[in-house]
C-alpha cells in the first residue's frame, strides 16, 4: 500500500438535478453520466489534473497549482453551458492530501466537497487559500460570498464565487431587474461606492453589504435596495445610478480624483442632489441637519484626504469607522474580531453595522417627513435660563453645593468634544446615549481635519451649548500644526473653561475612560492633572465607571426642577438618624456635644426627599457625617448609599461614618463598604467612643 503527503488542489464536481432525473428517465441519466466524462476528463488532462475517480454523478480530480484547477473548472462550466445538456456545481479547495493507491484523504478533501454542495447551479465556489493564490490573476474574477461554518471543519471557511463567462450569461440571463426605492424617481434607496482592490482579496464589501442589509431589515419597517457594482472600475457602467442615500468605502485609495469611482460615483452623486428634490442634506428628529452621504472609513486616511472629503462636503464629515485598532495595523474590521480579547477601545463590527443602520434610519425618516411637508424640529438655538440649584448626583471632585444650570421643558444642547481617535466610536456611542438621556448633541459631525477650522467649529458650537463633556483616554490627541504642544482636546476644554472663568452659565464635564488608567502618555498625565488642580464652580471630574452612570448622573444635574437652598453650618459632626429612632439618638448626640460642635437632622418618612437636599448641603460643610440607626436599618442603608454619591461618592470631602446597634441582631448583616466610608455595628454603649474614634482617624 503507497501512501504520499502532498499539498494539491482538489476539485469536486456534480450534476444538478442527477438524482431527480434518475429517477424518472435511467437513460437519459446514463447518457448525462457519459456526456459529463466526454467534457471533464479532457480539460482536467489538459490542465495537468488527475482525475480521481467518479462518485455518482461527481467527479474528483486533484491539481498540482491552484490556477490550474481555477482554469479547468472554468473551462468545463464555459463548456457545460454551451451544450445546454446539463449544469454543474463545482468547488475547489487547497490543502495536504493523502495519496494512497488511486484514492485520496484528509480535511482537503472534505472541504472541498462541502464547497461543492454549496455552490450555485452553473457556478464554481472556492475556499480563502484558493482566492488568495489567484488573487494576482486578472483574468480571474472572484467575489466573496460568506463565512461557512462546514461541517467537520473547525474554523469558519471564506466562501468566494469564481466569475466565468457561463455564469455571467446564467446570471444576466435569470436574474431580475431589482432597481426599486421608496421613492419615486431613484433606481435604489442605497448606493455602496467602492475601489476595487478593497473588496478583491478578503470580499470585505460584499460581506459589507450583506450584513447592512440584514440590520436594515430589523431596523426599519421599509425594505430597502442596495446597489453595488460588481466591477466599479472597469468602465462599462455608462448608465446613472440614481439613488437617496451613498455610502463611499473610504480606504487608503478612495480619495483618488483620478480614479472612475471618483468621477463617476462619487462625484456625481455629489452633483445630482444638488438639483434633485430633496437636496443635498435632510432636517433629521434631533433638529441637526445632516448630508445624504455617509461615508465608511476602513482606514485611518491622509490627513490631505480628510481635508479632500471635507471641501467636497461643505466642511461637514460625518463618518462611521469600520477600523480595527491596534498599535502599528491599518486595516477593515471584520466580523471575526469581535470574538478577539484585547484594546479595550476597539469598536465592534456589530455595532458599528448597527449605527450605520440607525443613521440610515433617521434619513430616511428625514425624507419621509420632508415628503409630507414637515422640515422637522427647529433646530435647538434658544437661551435657557440659568437657575441656582443644588446638583443631585454627580461623581466630582467638588463640593456639591456648587450652583449649576438647569433647562426646564426644553432639551439643553450639550457640546461633546471630540475626542482622541482611540475614542471616536466610544464618542458616538456616548452621543447616542445622550440623545436617549433628553440632551442635544453638538457637534453632529467628525472633527475638521484643518486647524483654523476646527477652532472657529469649535467656538460656533460650543456658543449653542449650556454644557460640555469632556470624554479623555490615555491618548493626548492630535497635535496643532503650529502649536504641537496644544492637542486638539486640550483645546476644547481650555474653550469650555473660559466660558466659566468669564463667569457664563455654563457647565463642564470631564471623564476620564475607566480603561484610561492602563497607560496613559506623559503629555496626557500633565494634561489630567492640569484639569485636577483647577476644578472650579460648575467643573466636574467625573471617575464613574460606564457611561451610562455618568450620562444618568449628568441628566439630573442639567434637568432637575428647582431645588431650594437651606441654610447649611460649618460643623465637626453632622448627625443624621431616623424618626424611629430619635430617643436612642438624642443620648449619643448629648454625649458627643460635650466634645465636638456638632448638627443633626431627624428625619421624618414623609419628607424624606427635603431631608436628602439638605443633607447634600450640609455633609460638605462637616468634618464627619454620621448616619445612626437602631430600628430604622431598612431606611440607613439605602439612605447612605445615595447620599455618598450625591456629595461626591469617592471624590467627596467628607468621611461618612454608618453606625448601627447590634440590637436587634438582624443589624449585624447591614454594612456599606465604599471609599470615604466606614461602617460598624456595635453595642449601644459605644457608640459615642466609636464615632470620636473614627473623627480622629478620619481628620
């Protein structure tokens, strides 16, 4: 018994609708069967190929090279459909097969038989490993597919479609005229502009373009049309494409004013929405105005390239990033890479997918609304009034009896800064989570690439704003062109502190990204602890864990109604106990008076929310708040929570002390461990050396 190793090309071949017409006509099945061999064995000899053995209606057949087995499968389908006697579907896969006597082995083998059962009648499906080794082959056309999960077979396969000229014919031949929009006028609703090249070797815009319709699918009620040209550079698309939304895969080659999909797609569609009806940008639900193009960025660009984008677009780039972060790579994200561990700041194929449907989605509301004579909301630019309140919650470095700005019945507009390009996809997100909290965000679009205009962007929006946030990871940003030692985010606040240093009504939100701390650059250290030692009124340092508390916890400083302001004292110990418990707790303040100044507030159930205002008041304004309970457990624990993260959580000036007694005994599972806080459960008797105790290791 021989037996070899070698690496080959394997090539599975089948008869479409053998089995079904074996059944109703044998001879006529036999006499395919025989036709079939006439076709095949020639062209597989010719192209060096070993034929194998026949299975069934199949044929099995092995090559030494990749473009040989390409060749013959194309050779045999261009000859299968000149006979009109029959189809084939043919699959090739590359790998180590065993030889043995006339038979072979191995995973090769399997796959290529799963690629087999796969493809298409009349067409010729290959693996990853195949369309790599004829990628260089410009006579060979390929296109990807899908990801396929095949059976036996650990890892996903690349599924890709050889172009021959038979099922091109097929194709033109059986498939349907597909141009359709929601409106009236326009072939398609959606138009994906692409190079060539980007979707050559990995089908990385196919891929693209099935996912997007997928999402819109589950996003919007309205079926939507996309077109993607199969070839975009070829030159033979002579007829317009008209369309209401376009989508440029912006790459490292996209920006080529000498390119055809420049001039012919790009271009046009920027001339075409200038005259057509719904012009060239729609009046979206927020009140922003926003531009019919949304381009795709799989690539970090030239800055030359951003600024070539953004004349083109009036100055006005709102992209949505398809690209995977990690030091020293530039390349597409792909689905796969959400499953991959790492940078924390990586954004996620799905996601991204996910906001480019919901930006889809608030066009085309924008049009639908524009159809029936409705521009909209007007866009935010009103002066709300500034009222003196007491904020909430907040995570800050400050006392919280600072007085903010708060917006009655109107949504206030918040500037978010641009960030670091680490961050840009964790900035939409916090934009998405804002609009949801009742906020108007500005800006709407990606942040100029020119310095001069990125200041007078910055200036103009900020001046619509009541408020800023700051979002800052360890990356210093982008450096001015004359000014390198002044980073585009440092600019930003430096803007939003003026507005309060010139005493306007505004408020400023710094958060510094929980993954921030893993390594920050030295200028970004020296920037943060800038921010730090100059915290002022209305300047919050926020170090909340996720965005959604900070967002929450901005929403009730900037949208609470009135607060009144009580008349709080500097005091050593401000104690807080329970109308419940009011006889146990006046003998422990009478015993801590003969020591310490100290103030106390007896809370009743039905003013509980009066009580919690002044108590933000009041803990910043002691040495030691106190929160006693003996029967009212069930009300101190909640209590204590969210007075620690109204005054400040671990940024709060004051220690808080929650001390319970050990009667009942229930009390003794009631604790709060938090930073600023201690927490004990003792007899009743040493209470009062229990609370000096901690006054003295606190202060």
């Amino acid at each position: 018994m021989s037996q070899s190793r070698k690496l080959a090309a394997v090539m599975f071949t089948d008869i479409v609708g053998y089995t079904a017409l074996m059944g109703n006509d044998e001879q006529k099945a036999f006499e395919l069967l025989r036709k079939n061999r006439e076709i095949q064995k020639p062209i597989i000899e010719e192209f060096d190929g070993r034929w194998i053995k026949e299975l069934g209606d199949g044929v099995m057949a092995t090559f030494p090279a990749v473009s040989n087995a390409v060749y013959a499968a194309i050779k045999i389908q261009e000859a299968c459909f000149n006979t009109k006697a029959f189809q084939l579907r043919i699959g090739i896969h590359q790998g180590e097969v065993v030889f043995e006597n006339d038979d072979i082995f191995g995973d090769a083998v399997n796959i290529a038989s799963r690629l087999q059962a796969l493809a298409l009648p009349g067409s010729i499906f290959v693996s990853g490993s195949v369309q790599r080794d004829i990628s260089n082959k410009n006579d060979i056309r390929s296109e990807f597919v899908r990801s396929e999960n095949l059976k036996n077979v650990k890892e996903p396969v690349g599924v890709y479609q050889i172009f021959s000229g038979a099922n091109e014919k097929t194709e033109t031949e059986t498939r349907p005229v597909t141009k359709s929009s929601i409106l009236p006028g326009f072939d398609y609703d959606i138009y994906i502009s692409y190079r060539y090249n980007d979707n050559k070797y990995d089908g990385w815009v196919t891929e693209f373009a099935e996912k997007l319709n997928q999402e819109l699918g589950s996003t919007l009620k309205d079926k939507l049309t996309i077109f993607i040209d199969k070839n975009p550079e070829d030159g033979s698309k002579t007829a317009k494409v008209q369309s209401l939304i376009f989508i440029p895969i912006v790459s490292q080659t996209y920006c080529d004013t000498n390119s055809a999909v420049w001039k012919n797609e790009f271009k046009v569609f920027l001339d075409e929405i200038k005259s057509d009806p719904l012009g060239s940008s729609m009046r979206v639900n927020t009140g922003n105005d926003v531009s019919r193009m949304i381009p795709v960025k799989i690539h970090e660009i030239d800055t030359e390239d951003v600024k070539l984008l953004e004349s083109e677009l009036s100055g006005s780039l709102r992209s949505i990033n398809f690209i995977y972060r990690e030091e020293g790579v530039n390349r597409p994200l792909r689905p796969p890479d959400d499953e991959k561990p790492g940078n924390p700041n990586r954004p996620m194929y799905r996601n991204q997918i996910n906001k480019l449907a919901n930006a889809i989605k608030e066009i085309i509301t924008g049009i639908k609304l524009n159809q029936k004579g409705s521009s909209g909301k007007e866009p935010s630019s009103y002066e709300p009034t500034a009222r003196q309140m007491v904020p909430n919650i907040v995570v800050t470095a400050v006392s919280s009896a600072i007085k903010v700005q708060v917006i009655d019945r109107q949504r206030p507009n918040i500037y978010l800064a641009w960030t670091s390009g680490d961050l840009k996809e964790s900035r939409e997100e916090m934009a998405i989570i804002l609009q949801k909290a009742g906020f108007n965000v500005l800006p709407s679009v990606d942040c100029p690439a020119d310095d001069e205009v990125f200041k007078e962007k910055v200036a103009a929006e900020m001046q619509k704003c009541v408020c800023s946030l700051h979002m800052l990871s360890g990356e210093f940003g982008r450096r001015f062109e004359r000014d390198e030692e002044t980073s585009f985010p440092q600019h930003q606040f430096m803007e939003a502190k003026k507005k309060i240093d010139e005493k306007a009504a505004f408020n400023i939100f710094v958060w510094l990204a929980p993954e921030a701390g893993t390594s920050i650059k030295p200028a970004q250290q020296n920037f943060i602890k800038y921010i730090r030692n100059n915290i002022t009124r209305n300047m919050m340092f926020s170090n909340s864990q996720g965005p959604m508390q900070l967002v929450d916890d901005m929403r009730v400083v900037m949208m609470k109604q009135d607060a009144k302001v009580y008349d709080s004292k500097d005091t050593d110990i401000y104690f807080i106990f329970n109308q419940q418990d009011e006889q146990e707790a006046r003998v422990i303040v009478d015993e801590l008076s003969l020591e310490f100044p100290v103030e106390t507030l007896n809370i009743s159930p039905e003013g509980e929310e009066s009580y919690r205002e002044m108590s933000s008041q009041q803990i910043p304004k002691s040495k030691l708040a106190v929160v006693y309970f003996k029967y009212a457990a069930d009300w101190a624990l909640p209590f204590i929570k969210q007075i620690w993260k109204q005054v400040g959580g671990a940024s709060s000036p004051t220690p808080m002390f929650l001390v319970g007694e050990n009667d009942p005994q229930s009390n003794l599972a009631r604790n709060f461990k938090a930073p600023r806080v201690k927490s004990s459960i003792v007899p009743k008797e040493t209470i009062p050396s229990e609370v000096k105790k901690v006054y003295n290791e606190l202060n």
